[in-house]
C-alpha cells in the first residue's frame, strides 16, 4: 500500500489545546460532521487518562452518514500514542481490510502547530480502490477545513 492522501494544516493554537480535540472523540465527531459520526462507548471519549491497548481492538465504531445512516462499521486499533504528539491508527472495517491514520502534531516556530495527517487503505474488494481514494481524500479535507475553523489558519 502507498500513502494517497497526505494534507497537513497549520493552525493558530498550541500543540497542547489541538491535542485536547484530536485525541477524543467528541473531537473527531467535530470534524467529520455533518458528513459522518463516529458512535463510540462511555469511557473512550478521549485518549488521555486511559491505558490503551496497543495493537489490539480498542473499540467498535458504527459509522453514520450524516450522522444517522449506518454505513460501516470500524474496528479502532492503535499501533502508537504519543500525547500531545500524535497517533499511529491501524484498523480494520466491514469496508476495509487495512485502514493506516498517522496523525502528528507538532509545534512551529512562533507558535502554532501543525497537523499532519496520512492516511492509506485497502478495501474488502481492492477494485473499489480508485474509486474511494477521491472520497477519502474529500472527507480529509473536511476535515482540515474544519480543524483551520476551530483554531484559526496560519499562512
């Protein structure tokens, strides 16, 4: 597999205060909506305070489009978590054998930070491949754009 989508965003506000929203799910949900919802048990709103199980299933995840449509089911998986810094996903779904999300935050001179996020995956049927990359690729996007409202853009 090779990394098809890679977006990066630089935001006006601290490393600390983006990781408080990208490390939860309520934050997550923030971004992706109103094009999908993440469902997610009591307990696992965020990634701090929690010990979480690296390489094995932390949760299950219902996706819905639009927040209401069922359309596929994530199995969440952390390979690595490093507070404040970032994330290392690698997950399964109903739709995808392989889903790999690396998220890195990191500080930039003068403040700010910047968001990194690369994301590759492989569908159940491969062939659906071409077709999901633009897909994937928009819902990224999105979410940047929704990431540079929250905390203001720099540049």
């Amino acid at each position: 597999m090779s990394r098809p989508i890679e977006l990066a965003s630089d935001l006006a506000a601290d490393g600390a205060a983006v990781w408080q929203h990208a490390g939860s799910m309520p934050g997550v949900n923030q971004e992706l909506m109103p094009l999908v919802r993440m469902t997610y048990p009591a307990g696992a709103e965020s990634l701090e305070g929690i010990d979480v199980p690296l390489g094995e299933t932390l949760f299950s995840s219902v996706l819905l489009l639009g927040g209401v449509l069922p359309f596929d089911v994530h199995f969440l998986r952390l390979l690595s978590v490093e507070s404040g810094r970032g994330f290392d996903e690698h997950s399964s779904s109903l739709m995808h054998s392989d889903w790999l999300h690396t998220r890195t935050l990191e500080s930039l001179p003068g403040g700010g930070c910047r968001v990194r996020d690369a994301v590759d995956f492989m569908p159940r049927l491969p062939f659906l491949k071409p077709l999901l990359v633009p897909v994937v690729r928009a819902v990224f996007r999105w979410r940047h754009r929704r990431l540079r409202k929250k905390f203001g853009a720099l540049r």
